[in-house]
C-alpha cells in the first residue's frame, strides 16, 4: 500500500543546518542508504540541500585482492558495516532517528546481493522507526546530485557515466527522464577498471589503493596520449549511443605488445603505463564528448529552452573529462554544472537528495514495505534514442 504523507516540522534547530535557525524551521530531513555495487553509504541531508552527513565504506580493497567485484563479498560486507556507518552518519550530523523525516534507499539498479542487503537492512529500519520511504533509481540519484550544490533548474541534460552505466537523458523533473542514448556494452568505468587491471596498475606505487579510473587519471598526467594513437569509436554511427569495447578491446592490444618485450613481470605496472593511460582517457573522454556534442545539438533543436549540461556519476569526477565536457557546453552557450568530485562516486547524500526531490515535486512516499523488492535491471525512463539517431545529426567541433 503506499500512502502520501506531508512534511513535517522539526522542532529544534540542527547543527549546520543551512537557512535555519532556532525553534521555527519548516526544513526536513532525509537519510539515504546507498548499498548497490561496493560501496556502502549512509547520507543525513536537510530538504534545503545541507549535508548533515556523508558516511561511508568502502570495499575496494577487498575487492582489488580478487581482480574485480565479488557480488557474495560484497553483499556479505554490505550487511557487516551498514549498521556501524549509519551510525556514523547519525553522530556526523548531530541528530537521532526521531529527527529524520523520511528515508530513502537504492532500489535498483546495480548488483542483486548489494541491493537485497540495502533493503532488508532499510525495511528493518523503516518498520522500527515508523518512517516513510522513497525507493530510489540509483542514476536518477546521479543526475539530481547536481542540484545539492549547483543552481540547476528543469529541464537539463545529463551525462550519467560510472561503473555499470553511461546515459546521455533529458531530465524533465524528478521521475521524468528521457534517454537519448546509452551504452551498448562495458560502460566507460567499466573499461577504466578492465584497463588498469591489465596494466596492473594496483602494484603502481602511486596508485595501488586508488579505483581504475582514478589510477588512470593520476597516471595519464605523466604520459603522451599521442605515443599510442586510438581510433575514434563509432565514428560512422550519427546517434548518441556508447560502445566502448572496441577502445578497451585496442587497450588490451596495445598492452599485450608491451607486454611482449616487458621485463619487468606480473609484479610490476606494464612498461609506459603513463602513456596507455594517458591514451585510453583521451579515447574514452573523445567518444564521451561526441555523443553529447550531439545531444546538445539535438536539444538545440527540440528544447529551445534547455541550456544546462549536468554530468555526474564516478566518472565524473574525471578532471580531464570535466574540462573537455565544460569547454563543449560553453562553446554551444550551455550552463556546465558537475557534483564536486567525492559526489561524483556513490555515496548516501545523493540517495537522500533524490528522496527529497520526489518529496518536494509530490511524488508518493511508501508505508508499507512489505510487497517492495529490489531491481537489479531498471531502466531509466524513456527510450528515445532512435528518434535522435534518426535525426542523423553531425557534429561541428572534433575533439584532439
Ligand atoms: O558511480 P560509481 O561510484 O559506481 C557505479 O555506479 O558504478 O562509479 C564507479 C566507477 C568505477 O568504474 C571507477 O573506476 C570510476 O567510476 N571512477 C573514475 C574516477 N573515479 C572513479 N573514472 C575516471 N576517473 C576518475 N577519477
Ligand atoms: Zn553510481
């Protein structure tokens, strides 16, 4: 059964609460629990975008030992830490489960074990504290992350680019997506992660602890993205899809000649790892750069009033990517608006801010969690990307 519910008025001030003050606040707040890959995060944020608390754990390192995500481990280790960091979060942001209005948690999509363990943990909650919920799609939760910090107003396109999905979509409101394009195979994470794994970059000193792509970011700045030239993926292909197989399947190639005449052995990063990585994130951010050259073009055309490109999800936190993509919005005269970059990656904050926009643009809140299950498979929105790819839209500006 789901049941509307109005908001409700706390009856004290909070520490760091943002535009309040004493015992009249008509502020709410929202805890969100994001548990879909490996990341377990607990977020506490006020409904006028104060964020109370951002706790998390992260699983990398276990995950690091295994060569990739372990969905067993992962959800094992979801269930083992989500008390201890909500705990965390509730101490960071000064308040007790009597102060929180509403949680909100990631119903999908991403991993099954992940997912399930984030719910069973929030039902529980939920049933205790007598609170209403929000189910969450964890990219919407992405896309929405932008407005915490940033002046982003309905409608504005959005990259979505992380682990498990890349999604250029109009965003029209809360709910209300429209996708123009999206990833055909590995997402852009994805072929970050499977590259810094074959350059074996987790024995790279100055990168060991770091996730794939954050390894390659760090990593390209010392290296000459032209000493290893990549074709330009989908060239011939006028729409807004990704495929970035072929640019890792390249990758590998380029990797296994190294490897070829490589000294140095499994222990050691591959000989001018620099290079392969400063080579693959210009690849990989050219073909990102593209498609939404080309979904700015489109929305030119049927959204006059659209002017706001907003990118999130952990491959934003890309700063290379960040500059070549705010350099395409100015050169159409779009605003440029991308979370700052420990938003980018999953956290709890973005959960609990996409639980207050379905609350604040009236979108029912759930009592009764009885009947609700996860979804590993959910798409976001609608699907408009052969009406973009019919539109046979060439772009103007070639990205280096
Ligand atoms: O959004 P996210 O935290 O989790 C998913 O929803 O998938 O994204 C994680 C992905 C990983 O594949 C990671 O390698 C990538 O984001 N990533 C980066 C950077 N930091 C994290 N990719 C490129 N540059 C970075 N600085
Ligand atoms: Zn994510």
């Amino acid at each position: 059964m789901k049941s509307v519910l109005k908001f409700n008025t706390l009856s004290r001030g909070i520490k760091g609460y943002r535009g309040l003050s004493g015992n009249d606040c008509k502020d709410f707040i929202v805890l969100g629990v994001e548990t879909s890959c490996d990341d377990t995060g607990v977020g506490v944020v006020t409904s006028s975008g104060a964020i109370l608390a951002d706790s998390r754990h992260s699983q990398l390192a276990w995950h690091q030992k295994t060569g990739g995500v372990n969905p067993k481990v992962a959800g094992k280790l979801h269930r083992e830490y989500l008390g201890s960091v909500m705990e965390t979060a509730l101490r960071d942001a000064g308040i007790k489960m009597k102060d929180v209005y509403a949680v909100a948690a990631t119903v999908g999509p991403g991993l099954a074990l992940s997912l399930e363990a984030g719910m069973d943990f929030t039902k529980k909650l939920v049933a205790k504290e007598n609170k209403p919920f929000i189910p969450v799609h964890h990219m919407e939760a992405h896309a929405l992350t932008a407005c915490i910090t940033h002046p982003v107003s309905f409608p504005f396109l959005v990259l979505l680019a992380s682990g498990g999905h890349c999604i250029l979509t109009v965003c029209e409101g809360p709910g209300k997506f429209l996708r123009l394009g999206e990833c055909r195979d590995d997402a852009p994470g994805e072929a970050f992660d499977k590259i810094a794994r074959a350059l074996r970059l987790h024995t790279h000193p100055l990168v060991s602890d770091l996730s794939g792509g954050r390894a390659i970011e760090v990593l390209a700045k010392f290296g000459n993205p032209e000493k290893f030239p990549f074709p330009r993926a989908m060239s011939q292909r006028l729409d807004c899809m990704f495929s970035f197989s072929g640019i890792k399947t390249h990758t590998m190639r380029v990797i296994t000649s190294q490897e070829a005449n490589d000294p140095t052995g499994p222990h050691s990063p591959v000989l001018q790892c620099e290079d392969i990585s400063a080579a693959s994130l210009a690849a990989i951010s050219r073909h990102l750069v593209t498609r939404t050259q080309r979904a700015i073009l489109y929305c030119i055309e049927k959204w006059p009033t659209l002017n706001h490109l907003v990118v999130s999800g952990g491959v934003a936190s890309n700063l290379y990517l960040r500059k070549k993509l705010e350099e395409l919005a100015s050169y159409y005269g779009y605003h440029f608006s991308c979370p700052e970059p420990s938003l980018c990656t999953d956290n709890g904050v973005m959960i609990a801010w996409a639980g207050i926009e379905h609350i604040k643009a009236g979108l029912p809140l759930m009592k009764d969690l009885s009947t609700l299950k996860f979804i590993p498979k959910w798409r976001l929105g609608k699907d408009i990307s052969n009406v973009v790819a019919d539109e046979r839209i060439k772009v103007k500006v070639k990205m280096k």
